[in-house]
C-alpha cells in the first residue's frame, strides 16, 4: 500500500531525470527515488521499536525475586528482651528434665502452630524474603537475642573466605538444606529456617550472601530467583 501511494511521486522524478540528463542529475534523481521507497519503512520499524520499548518499559517487575538482588543486607533490628525457656513446674510432682543440648546448630524447627507470617502484601510469599521495590527485608526483625539462631560455638568452621554483598553471586553446586556447597564451600541452613526453602534448587539457583548484624555466626543466603533468604552457617571447604 505504502508502495502504491509513492509510485506517482516516484514516476514524476524519474521523469524528470530523464528530461534533465547528466550522469550528477540522474544520481541525485536515483538516489532520491530509493530514500522515497525506504522511508516508511524505516518510520514503521522505529514505531515498532518504540513500541516495544514501551512494553518492555511498562513490564510490571515482580515484586519479590524474579532476579533482584538487594543493594546491601539488612540494618541491625533494635533490641529485645532475651528468650526465656518456660519454668519447670514446682508443683504436681518432681520437675521434668529438658534433655541436654549437643548441637551447636540453634533452635529446632518450630511447630506448625509457632510458623510466623511474612507474606505482608499480596504476591508476597510466606517466607523471609527482601522487597524488590523497597529493599526491605521482610522477617529480619527479632534481634540479637533470638534463641532460634543461637549457637554454642560461633564460627567454629572459621568465617567464609570468599566475597559476599551484592556484586558477587554464587550459583548452588548441589547437597540439601543439611549442607550445600558452591565454589568448594559449604554451608547448612539454620534448623528453624528448613521450612522456607524448601522451593529452592540446590543444584542450579544463584544465591548472595549478606553479613547477619544480629545473629553470631550466621550468613544471610538470598535466593535471586525466588526473593527469599534463609540464615546459614559456614561449614568450611
């Protein structure tokens, strides 16, 4: 169509080349005729191109993951109160003995009932995770004192040697929640965080670490993919 609309225009200057005459004349006549034909179509490939910039522009980022990696960790929470474990009973017999504590892995995972809510706006998930228009992050909130992550003997496998921080992502070289390892370190997830990862590819997600300000001992792990982060403890290389 484009085409059938030039054609009488076009028809007009090679006439008037011809009439005109002269090697110069009848270049600039062929090369007015050519930019005539390539003009709409050089219009409708830059509309296209804006076009799809606008929708490329206009693509809603997701809101949590989707391959945002948070500019820095998380500010330190403000302090609390120390967790106290529930009295013995002093009445209605002799008191019951807590079994002794050998693992230097924090606290158990928490029952069902216990599981904390995170998904503080809807497609959040119900999981610690980091907003990706904010760089909040969700659930990093109990402080110091929380009795979930603490551990008996802090960097008893000495402190992780590698770079951590946003310019530096790592992609999962396989293992469990137990122990994971990438670039010939590994690492095992805190026993109260196994529920919340268990989404996560082992052997193909990338992950960030981030220093943990509030609890000894422990590397924040982000998941790119997913927006999510668990704490984990550095078991050597």
């Amino acid at each position: 169509m484009l085409k059938q609309s030039c054609a009488p225009v076009c028809e007009k200057l090679q006439d008037e080349v011809i009439r005109i005459g002269g090697g110069m004349k009848k270049l600039v006549g062929f090369l007015a005729v050519t930019f005539l034909f390539s003009f709409p179509v050089l219009a409708q490939q830059r509309g296209g191109a804006q076009r799809g910039g606008e929708q490329r522009g206009g693509a809603q980022r997701a809101p949590v993951g989707g391959g945002h990696i948070p500019a820095r960790g998380p500010a330190p929470a403000p302090a609390r109160a120390p967790e106290r474990a529930p009295a013995a009973p002093v009445r209605g017999g002799a008191a019951t003995e807590r079994a002794p504590v050998t693992s230097n892995r924090g606290g158990a995972p928490p029952a069902q009932s216990q599981l904390r809510k995170f998904a503080e706006q809807p497609g959040h998930p119900n999981a610690p995770h980091v907003d990706a228009r904010t760089d909040r992050w969700v659930g990093h909130d109990t402080g110091r004192n929380d009795a979930s992550y603490h551990l008996d003997r802090p960097w008893e496998h000495g402190h992780f040697p590698g770079a951590f921080g946003a310019s530096h992502v790592y992609r999962l070289g396989g293992g469990t929640r137990q122990r994971f390892g990438f670039d010939g370190s590994f690492f095992s997830v805190a026993p109260a965080d196994f529920d919340y990862c268990n989404d996560w590819l082992w052997d193909s997600d990338d992950i960030v670490l981030y220093a943990d300000p509030d609890h000894i001992g422990w590397y924040l792990a982000y998941n790119v993919r997913l927006g999510t982060y668990v704490h984990v403890e550095y078991l050597g290389s």
